[in-house]
C-alpha cells in the first residue's frame, strides 16, 4: 500500500515538473479552427489577418490565418448580468470601467468570430455615448473585419458614420451609408446625417419611414425613435419630444436605448410631469 | 357538458350487454375481464368498453383487495379508451371514480392530468380547475392511500394491498401543460386575477416561443380586463421578442388588446401592439406554411386536396408514428375528419383570417390616431397617409385625409404643404362631405392668419366640387362661399366681395349666413360708395332680420349712406338714433364721431366736441378714441385752442397708454409746441419720436411728424439750427439696425436736402420688397418712377398704399403714378376709376390738379368733346389751381376746339396761352401753344399770320431757346431766322406786348416737372 502511494505522488509530482516547464503567456481561450476541432490555446497576437497562438502546454508560436479559425470563446471574469445592467440603464461610465480592461487584450482578436462580439458592441455603444470617437471608429474597423456576422458590418459602419458625423465629417458618413446593404439602417444614417446638416424637418420624415416601412426591424426601430425624440426636441417641439421619449422608454424596457430615452424624458422634465398628474 | 355518473354508465351497459348476450348466458365477471381484454387487443375499443363497464358493474361492491386492484386497473384502462374514443365525460366519470377510491390507484397523477384533461376538453372549466389543482396539489404532496383491502368478497380478514411502482413525478412539459389549461379555465371563466399566474408559469416554463407568447397575450388580456395597465406595459416587451406575433389568434387578440388600451388612454402600451399586428397576407403565407409542415409531418400531401408526390414522399417521408398512435387519419379514404387536431385547427383558424376583412388600414389607421394624440405628428402623418394612399375613396381614406390636412394645418403648422395634399384631395375627390371638410380647415387657417389671398386660392376647388341638397353639404358651401366674400373685403376687393355675397344669398337662400351675407353685401357696396343701393340693404336687414346680430350696425351703416348721399340731416337724425337707442353697441362710438363731424361741417364746434367726446369716453377699441380725439384736435386747433389739444391727447394717452396712437399723439403735442413758438422744442419732440417708433412702419404719426418737420425746417429754422438737425438724423440713421426706421430717415434727410427724386431711384433698386417702406419712402419711389416714366410698379405701389396706409396723405403720389400709367397704356376707363378716387380724396388740393388736366385730355381722346370741354373749363374756375395748371387747361382747350373743327376759336385758346401764361411750366406750354396756332392758322389759310406766329415764337425769350422752337426756324428757313436774330442782338423786341405772370415757388417745381 505505502508503495502504491509512493508512486502516486512520484506520478503526480512528474506531472506538476512537466506543468513547471511550460510556463505559457497569453489570453487564454479555445479555439475553433474550421474544420470543428477545439483546440485549448493562449493566444499571442493578431498580425493583419493571421492569428499566432500558442496550443496548450506547447511553447511554440503556430501562426494561421483567421480565415482558418471558426470562432474563438473567450473566458473574461466579470459579473456580465450587472454591466449589462449598468448598459441598460445608460451608466456607460460603469460600463467602460469593467468592460475596458477586460476587453483591451481581447480587442485585437475581434475580427475573429467569438463569444463575446454582443459585449464588444455594448462597448463600442458605451465609448460613442461618452464620445470617445478615436475609440469608437478603431472599434468600428475590427467588427469592420469581422464577416462573421453581417449585424457587425451593419453596426460597424453605421457606428463609424456616427462618429464621423459627431465631429462634422459629413462626406464620410455619407459615404459609409451609401455602402450600408441594411436599408432600415441606411435610413437611420441619413436621418441622423439630415439632423447634422439642420435639417431636422427632412430627418424625421426619413425617420418614419422607417417606424412605418421597417417596423419589424428590432436592430433599427429603438435608435429611430429615440432620434425621432431629438428630432422633435430640435424643432423644438418640446411635448412630442417628451413624449416620444416616454413611449421609446416604455416600448424598449431593459434595453440601453431605453435607458438614454429616460435620461431623455427627465431632461425634459418627464418625472416632474409624471409627479404632477399623480398629484393631481 | 354535463357531469355522466359512471354508475350510471354502467348499469346501461350492462343492461345492453345483458340484453345482447341473452340472460341464460350470463357470464362470470372474469369472462367479462377476458373477453374485454381480448377486445383490446384486437383494437375492437367499442366491446373493450362495454365488457369492462359490465365487469365493473359486477365488481363494484367488491372488497377483495385483488378485486379491487385489478377493478382500478380496468378503469384506468377503460379511461383510456374513452379519450381515445373522444368519449370525453365518460372517461372523467371513470378517472373520477379511479381516483375516489384512493386504493389500489397505480396511476395517480397520470390519471389527474388525464382528468383534468376531459374536463378542460368537454369545457367544463370549473371543473378542470379542481382537477388541475387537484393534479398539482398531489403531484407536489402525494397521498398516503389506504393500503388495506379483503382477501375475498367473503373474506373479512384485512390484507395489506401490494405496493405498486412508484409513479415518476409531472414532467415539466405535463406541468406546463396542466398551467395552461388551468389558466385557460380561469380565463375562461373570466377569472381574470386567478388565470394570471399559471399564465405566468406557462411563460417561465415552455419551451415553445409561440406558447410563450399566447400565454403573455392572455395575461395581457386578462389585466385589461382587470384592468391593470402598469404590469401590461411591462409584458409588452416580453411578448414582441416572441415569435407567437405570428400567430393569428394573437393577432386577433392583439387588435382587441390594443383597441381598449387605447380607449383607456394606455397609448404607450396600445402603440406597441398595434404594432405588432402583421398584416393579414404576411400571417396567411407564414400559417399556409406552418399548415404545409404539419401536413408533411403527418404523412399528409403538403397542400391540401393534393397527393403527395413521389419526390415528395422521399424528402418528406409518409405517416409517422404520432399518426398511427392516434389514429386520426383513414389513410385510405382520406376523410377531413380523421386530420390532426393542430391541423383542423390550424385550417380553421385559416379560414377565418381569410374570411375577415382587411383589417391593416384599420391598424394603420388607429396608429395614427395615437402618434397624433401624443403629439407625435410626424409619424402620425405617415400613418394617415400610408391609410389614405391605400383606399383614398373609403371611409377610412377620408378620414385619414382629413386627419392629415388637419395635422398638417393645426399641429406642424405647414399650411404649404396642407394645401397642396387637401387641394389634391378636393379635385380628385369632389363630392361628399370631405372635401369640404378641408376646405374649411384650410380657411380657418388662413383666416386665423389674415392671409386673405390664400383664402382665394381654395376658390377654383371650390367651383370644382360637386353640389347637392343635403343640408349639412350645404351648409358648409354657404359658409365656405360665405369666407371667400369675407376674404374679398378684407383684400378691399370690394367688387368680387359684392358678387361674393350676392352668390351666397342668390345660391343658398336661407342659409345660415343669409343675414351675414346681406349686411356685408350692402357694407361691399358701401365701401364701393353704392350708397343708394346699400343704403336699401341696410334697411332690407333691418325688416327681415330685427332680431339678427347688425342690427345696430346696420341703423349706423344707413347714416353712413345717406351721408353719402349727401342727406346729412337724415343722417344726423340716423346717428342721434343709434347714439339713443344703442348706447352700449360697439358701434355707438363711431356714431357720435360721425355725428360730430357733421357738427363740425355745420360749424357747431362745441356741439361736435361734446360728440367727440361721448365716443372717447364711450370707446371701446383704440381706433375708436383716436378718431375722435385727433378729429377733435382739429376743430380746436381750427379755433386755436392749442391747450385744449394738449389736454385732450394727454388724457387720451393716459387711458389708452400702450395701445394709444403715442406717434400721432406727439405730432399734435408737437404742432401746438409750434404755433406756440417753441420751434426747437417742437424739433426735438419730432425728432425724438420719429427715431423711437419710426420702426414700427404702420405708425402713420411719424409720416405726418416728418412732413411736419420738413416744413418746420423750412419756415422757422436758421441754417445752423437745420444742420444741426440733420446731424442729428444722419447719427441715428447710422446707429440703428431697422430697415424702416433707416428708410425712414433717409428720406427724411433727403426731403429736407430736396434730394427725394434721387433717393426714390436708388430705393428703386436697393429694395428687394416694399415690406419696410413707410408712406413718405412709398412717395419717393413713386416720384422717382413718375420722373423716369417707369410705371412697372405703380399698380403695386397704389395697392400698398390702399392695403396699408389707407389714410395717408402721401398716397396722392401713388394714385398719380398709377394714372399716368393707365394713361401711358391707354387703360383709360382705369385711368378715370383712378382719377375719379384721386379726386373723392384730395378734392381740389393743388397737387392733384393734373388730375383733372388728365381726365380732361382723356376725355377729348375718346372724342367726348363737350365733356373734355367742360372739364378743361372746371380748371379755369379753381382757385388753387391758377398757374402751370390753367395754362395746360388753356392749352388743352384749344385742343378741344381744334377736334371740334373750330381752328379759329382754338387759335384763340392758343393766343391766350402764350399770352398770359408763358411764365408757367417754364414756356412750356407757351411753346406748344406758338406752334399749335400756326397749325391753326394754316389750317385758316392766313399763311402770313402763320410766319408772323413763328417769328413772334423766335423772339419771345420764354420759349426761343426751347425744342419747340426748331420747328418755327425749320419754317422761316436759315436766312430770315438770322435776320431775327441779329435784330435781337442789336437789343430789338417783338411788337408784341404782354403781361407775364410770375411763376411761384409751388410752380417752379411744376414746371419742372412739365419741361422734364
């Protein structure tokens, strides 16, 4: 018996030496190469379109070529339900503070399909609302990179537009919308480029277009009616701006546009009115 | 359906098999057991069933404990069948039995949820809810059965039953199930508050997106009907990431939801779901689909009435086992009946979404209504016309017209744009009600915004919409017709305003505007000065419509006619009537100033101020206490009562403050500061409103300041003191930003620097609009196009004044422009309508004598030389007109003889003019009189005379060195010309003697204005 545990522990002992000597650096993650292996990996680094990684308890450097790669997952330690709270509730700042550091190795590697693309978008969201724009359009142009999913393109691009149009660069949003397959969002695009050149009356004309025409467009219908409150709000038509803001508020409860439609509505003094009917 | 006693069954069914079988061959109830089980297993459920309500009956006093156990296990068996069978109650008895008797009972929670599953079927709801809670008490906390039984029916001895294999709990699809049906009962049973929570179970459980959605649907049904608006608005979002919108039930649902969500005021909740409601041809392809699925997955062809096909048996494969399980298809005849529940339910389902009408203008249409009642107009008007472009001649399509016109109009303020669609609308679609709906709304609007002219614009829709004799139609042309009259008289179109009203009491006798149409048809009339024929309608008012609004209008009107006519007794008597009898009318003001006028032209001035100031006293609007008061500063200023002016427009600026006229005011406070001597005082109170309210371009007080001015700088003013004056106005024409303030003193500089020709030029081209320009600018222009002969304008320019500045005296300078133009274009019938107001306005004045001159030579023009005559001879007798003026009529006369084939009586009109007048109009009309006599003379044969005229002409110095006097050389030729001339230089003079009259200052600018 004490030789069985004898050779037990030497077993054991043999396997922590080899774990020893591969001492391995990188973001760890698995990766999916296209043929359907998994394969436990710590990436490296991402050079143009090839992915450099290193297999698990292997030091060597294996460089492929992202098209090879199906998808990688990703293993972040964060509490998600609570920055998606903090999303939903437009508190980017909360978002930017967990999401950034934790996401700043992983960004490179966005370009690749992976787990956490709906938590690169929520960042992407997050830096445009607190109009980081340098940020914003390098975030743009790896989900640019990304085919994995024409969503990303979509919002890539009209992201992109966006912060192009937050510092007045009409010819470039301009540009990115004509490129824009989805026609829902090309419309979002040129309403908020019709907004930035003054011509609010023009904009939300564009903008209910599509409430009426692509009312079923679960990616473009918030954002368009929320632009539709500050459309009136531009015009300065204060109560269809207020209550605009309430219906989006309510129609899209739980989502980030939700949250900005009720900073919204308060700005305007949706609260105090709502204080004021109760009251009377 | 109602409850069946299993007893009950039994013994029926033990009577028939008893009957069937004979009562000699009774059989053992273990017979009964063996033959129903044979049954069974030949698939015969109808003898099953019979043999095994006879076995029960026979087993059913039975206390052996195997009897029992197999008794349970027969039932649980016969239950079986029974559902298959759809013999639903019958099988609940039996389960109900099965479950009562608490012993021997190996499918318990199985045989609740069938139970509860028959009772829900047969619809006996309340009963399912017992059985389903039933179900799910037990499922959580089983029962300890009783466990004990006989050995035998005759046996005492208690035996302990065998334990049966534990029952496996309700799977989560089972509890799912039982929810649902348990939530569907209380539903059902309009047990609105107790459905909500298994609802809510069915969301948190299913696995099925479309479940999930019906269930939020029916909760959201459910707490309309509770109501409890706050918890639907949170489930909306829950039920819109649903696939269940496909649905056609929860479509269905969806309108009912969205509809009292709306009635209740819920439009944030209504909106969503409205929105959610596919349109009927997206929810009939999805469901034809869903239908085509669960054909194929029953082994069915994929569209009905077809066959498979062999292509389609391979990829889809045939009846599966769910369909030989059930049974439910005859797969060798076919029959409708024997399709899978969820099909024959699917097709149903189907069949009415087809059948209803076409419900997504309805959606549509409703979203709109709640975009606008929340104020959002924008997409509200989308959705109108998204209604509207889809059935423009439905009901719906009308009202969404209407509603958009109306959006348009009253919400987004784009009249523009209002118009354009309701105008569309009304040519393309003119009968009806609608049209005249928008018609209306568009006339509201421009009324509202005193845009008369657009007002015309609805008139050729109007023309174009189809009449009848329905009342209500009716009505709404007469009183849209009405508006269009209305709008002509506040246009001053008084003529199209007269037809107006005629049309409305012509066309739509008795109408509800029949009286208003008549008292504004008699006032169009007045204002065109038929005082005769408004004078008998103002009257005819007053018989047919004593009890009708005018009626004191109407009393003042009719004095304002025979005041007119010139009956000034019968309209004093008129006046003093309104002033006795309507002491409180609006009117009542303007009667007694009208009756102090009168006074005052019969020279009782103490009478006319104490009528002056009963209506200041009386006024009720600012104009009506400014007339008097300024109509009162004249008679005191008449009697040289400058203290009295003063007192009067102080008092009148203390109770008018504000709304006072304060220019006019200080104008006359100005003028009495002049006939008191305080000139500079009198400068500085002008100067110093004229910069203050000399941006306002409708304060005609600071036109008669400026006027005022200029003449004070011209007769009272040292050069110092004028220089001094016109720094001041040039520092602030340079520190003020208002264009009519600006033009304002531009002109008033230029008046006092005699450069006003020059300015109007250059106004003439600098102003893109007349909008700023005040009468004295108006005056410039108008001067500066008479000088160039440009009458482009002039139209335009009387119109402006006409519009704007009714009152002003600087309007002479317009009707002149206009009737030199009219002249110049020979609209000479226009040229005498303009003369003809000219003269009602500024009478005999000496500035408008040219236009008598005019009318005068138009008159000969047309060949009416008598009346050409005559008119030329009214100059002669004018004293304010001797001068430039008589010496045109002079000339003019000689015209008139000559066109009468009078030369010599001409000639001596001539004569006379280059006699007596050669000083006016610098010769000018001296010169054409020299060469019109010689024509005279000619004509007469007395050819020396002729030669002996045009030597006189060469040493007349007033006209030798004018143009005219080329054509007298040309005749005398070179020789004899040089002749005369070297006898002028020698100092000689003609033999003529004559008296010249020297030209005044007022003439020297006429004569300008004739040579030039």
């Amino acid at each position: 018996m004490k030789k069985l545990a004898r050779l037990l522990t030497l077993v054991a002992l043999s396997a922590f030496a080899q774990e020893q000597q591969v001492v391995q650096s990188g973001t760890p993650a698995v990766l999916e190469a296209a043929n359907g292996k998994k394969l436990q990996v710590f990436l490296q680094r991402m050079d143009g379109s090839n992915l450099t990684f290193q297999p698990r308890k292997s030091p060597n450097d294996m460089t492929v070529p992202s098209s090879k790669i199906s998808s990688l997952q990703f293993f972040p330690k964060y509490d998600a339900a609570a920055v998606e709270e903090a999303f939903s509730v437009g508190d980017y700042n909360k978002v930017l503070s967990v999401l950034e550091p934790i996401m700043e190795p992983l960004e490179q590697y966005m370009p690749i399909a992976n787990n956490l693309q709906d938590t690169f978008l929520m960042l992407m969201k997050s830096r445009f609302a607190m109009a980081d724009f340098t940020k914003v359009r390098q975030s743009c142009d790896l989900l640019l990179a990304n085919d994995s999913d024409p969503k990303l393109t979509i919002q890539g691009t009209v992201y992109k537009a966006l912060a192009a149009l937050a510092e007045s660069d009409v010819p470039t949003a301009q540009t990115l919308m004509d490129g824009l397959e989805s026609e829902a969002a090309k419309l979002y695009l040129r309403a908020c480029i019709e907004r930035a050149q003054q011509q609010p009356k023009t904009a939300i004309q564009t903008v209910t277009g599509i409430i009426a025409e692509h009312g079923n467009d679960v990616d473009w219908l918030a954002p368009s009616e929320l632009l539709s409150a500050h459309l009136y709000l531009d015009m300065a038509m204060t109560n269809s701006a207020l209550n605009t803001a309430r219906q989006v508020r309510n129609i899209y409860a739980g989502t980030h546009i939700s949250g900005d439609a009720d900073k919204l509505y308060r700005q305007l003094g949706g609260e105090e009115a709502a204080t004021d009917k109760q009251g009377t | 359906m109602k409850r069946v006693s299993s007893g009950l069954i039994i013994s029926l069914m033990v009577l028939t098999a008893s009957v069937c079988l004979g009562a000699d061959d009774d059989p053992t109830p273990a017979e009964m057991l063996t033959e129903a089980l044979k049954h069974m297993q030949a698939e015969r459920f109808e003898d099953a069933v019979i043999m095994m309500y006879m076995y029960l009956g026979e087993v059913e006093e039975s206390k052996a404990p195997r009897v029992i156990t197999i008794a349970q296990d027969i039932r649980f068996k016969l239950a079986t069948i029974l559902i298959r069978s759809k013999r639903l109650d019958e099988a609940a008895a039996v389960l109900d039995d099965y479950i009562d008797l608490q012993m021997a009972c190996d499918h318990p929670r199985q045989a609740r949820r069938m139970r509860a599953t028959c009772y829900f079927e047969i619809e006996d709801y309340d009963s399912c809810i017992s059985a389903v809670t039933n179900a799910l008490e037990y499922n959580a906390n089983p029962i300890v059965q009783a466990r004990r039984g006989s050995k035998s029916d005759d046996d005492d001895d208690d035996v302990i039953f065998k334990d049966p294999e534990p029952e496996a709990e309700f799977t989560p699809e089972e509890l799912t199930m039982l929810h649902m049906m348990l939530a569907e009962s209380y539903f059902t049973i309009l047990k609105w508050a107790e459905c909500i929570e298994p609802f809510e179970y069915v969301i948190a459980h299913t696995t099925e997106e479309q479940r999930k959605g019906y269930a939020i649907m029916q909760v959201i049904n459910a707490l309309i009907e509770i109501p409890d608006f706050d918890r639907i608005t949170a489930w909306i979002p829950q039920l819109y990431r649903t696939t269940a919108r496909y649905d056609i039930r929860v479509n269905l649902a969806l309108m009912n939801a969205a509809a009292a969500l709306s009635e209740a005021g819920e439009y944030d909740s209504a909106l969503p779901l409205y929105r959610m409601i596919l349109p009927r041809d997206e929810l009939v392809a999805y469901q034809e689909r869903k239908i085509r699925d669960i054909r194929i997955a029953h082994g069915l062809p994929p569209d009905m009435d077809e066959e498979m096909t062999a292509d389609e048996m391979l990829l889809f494969g045939v009846a599966d086992e769910r369909e030989a399980e059930t049974g439910e298809m005859n797969a060798q005849t076919g029959l409708l009946e024997e399709k899978p529940k969820e099909l024959i339910e699917q097709e149903n389902l189907i069949i009415a979404l087809k059948e209803l009408p076409p419900y997504e203008n309805d959606v549509n249409y409703r979203m709109a209504d709640i975009y606008k009642t929340v104020e959002r107009y924008w997409e509200g008007l989308r959705f109108f016309d998204i209604v509207y472009t889809a059935d423009p001649a439905s009901e719906i399509g009308e009202r969404s017209i209407y509603e958009l016109v109306d959006t348009l109009i009253e919400a987004l303020n784009e009249p523009d744009e209002a118009e354009r669609r309701g105008f569309d609308y009304m040519s393309k679609y003119p009968t009806g009600m609608t049209p005249r709906q928008i018609a209306y709304m568009i006339n509201g609007y421009h009324h509202k915004h005193e845009q008369m002219a657009r007002v015309k614009g609805i008139k050729p829709y109007l023309d174009g919409l189809v009449r009848t004799n329905d009342a209500t139609i009716l009505k709404y042309d007469a009183e849209l017709y009405f508006m269009q009259a209305v709008a002509d008289l506040m246009l001053l179109n008084y003529e199209a305003a007269e037809t107006g009203f005629k049309f409305v009491l012509d066309d739509f006798p008795e109408s509800h505007q029949e009286a208003n149409s008549l008292y504004w048809y008699a006032m169009a009339k007045l204002f065109l000065q038929k005082f005769d024929s408004a004078y008998s309608d103002f009257e005819s008012y007053l018989k047919r419509f004593p009890d009708e609004t005018y009626v004191d209008e109407c009393h003042y009107q009719s004095g304002v006619c025979l005041f007119g006519m010139e009956k000034y007794d019968e309209a004093q008597e008129r006046f003093a009537y309104v002033i006795d009898t309507f002491p409180d009318s609006s009117i009542y003001p303007e009667a007694c100033s009208m009756r102090g006028d009168i006074y005052g032209s019969q020279g009782l001035l103490d009478e006319a101020i104490a009528d002056y100031e009963r209506a200041i006293a009386a006024a009720q609007k600012p104009p009506q206490a400014t007339y008097a008061v300024f109509q009162m500063a004249e008679v005191y200023e008449a009697e040289d009562k400058y203290d009295d002016i003063i007192r009067a427009v102080e008092s009148y600026l203390d109770v008018w403050q504000a709304q006072a006229d304060i220019a006019k005011a200080l104008f006359w406070i100005g003028k009495t500061k002049i006939q008191q001597q305080k000139f500079d005082e009198a400068v500085t109170t002008y100067v110093d409103a004229i910069v203050k309210y000399g941006g306002d371009v409708r304060q005609d007080g600071v036109d008669l300041m400026i006027a005022e001015l200029v003449r004070v700088v011209a007769v009272y003013l040292d050069s110092e003191a004028e220089n001094e004056l016109k720094t001041k106005l040039q520092t602030a024409l340079e520190t003020t930003d208002d264009l009519t303030l600006q033009l304002r003193l531009r002109v008033t500089l230029a008046m006092l620097n005699r450069t006003e020709t020059e300015l109007g030029k250059q106004l003439l081209s600098e102003l893109p609009d007349l909008e700023n320009a005040s009468p004295p600018v108006l005056a410039c222009i108008c001067d500066a196009s008479f000088e160039m002969e440009d009458y482009s304008r002039a139209e335009e320019l009387l119109r402006i004044f006409i519009i704007k500045f009714e009152d002003s005296d600087y309007m002479r300078a317009a009707y002149k422009l206009r009737g030199y133009g009219q002249y110049a274009d020979q609209d000479y019938e226009g040229a005498l309508q303009t003369i003809e107001e000219a003269q009602e306005n500024y009478g005999t004045e000496r500035d408008v004598a040219w236009a008598q001159l005019m009318k005068a030579q138009i008159l000969l023009d047309q060949g009416r030389i008598a009346e050409a005559r005559e008119a030329n001879m009214n100059i002669l007798n004018i004293p304010a007109w001797r001068g430039s003026p008589v010496a045109q009529a002079t000339f003019q006369l000689g015209l008139v003889e000559e066109a009468a084939g009078e030369p010599l009586k001409a000639f001596g009109f001539y004569q006379r003019a280059y006699f007596q007048y050669k000083g006016h109009s610098g010769g000018y009309w001296a010169a054409e009189a020299y060469l019109a006599s010689a024509r005279c003379l000619e004509k007469l044969g007395l050819n020396n005379d002729r030669r002996n005229t045009y030597r006189a002409m060469l040493f007349d110095p007033y006209v030798s060195d004018l143009p005219q006097a080329e054509e007298a050389r040309r005749v005398l030729g070179a020789s004899e010309v040089a002749e005369i001339e070297a006898y002028i230089e020698t100092g000689g003079a003609t033999n003529i003697t004559i008296d010249v009259e020297v030209p005044s200052a007022e003439e020297a600018t006429e004569t300008k204005e004739v040579v030039s």
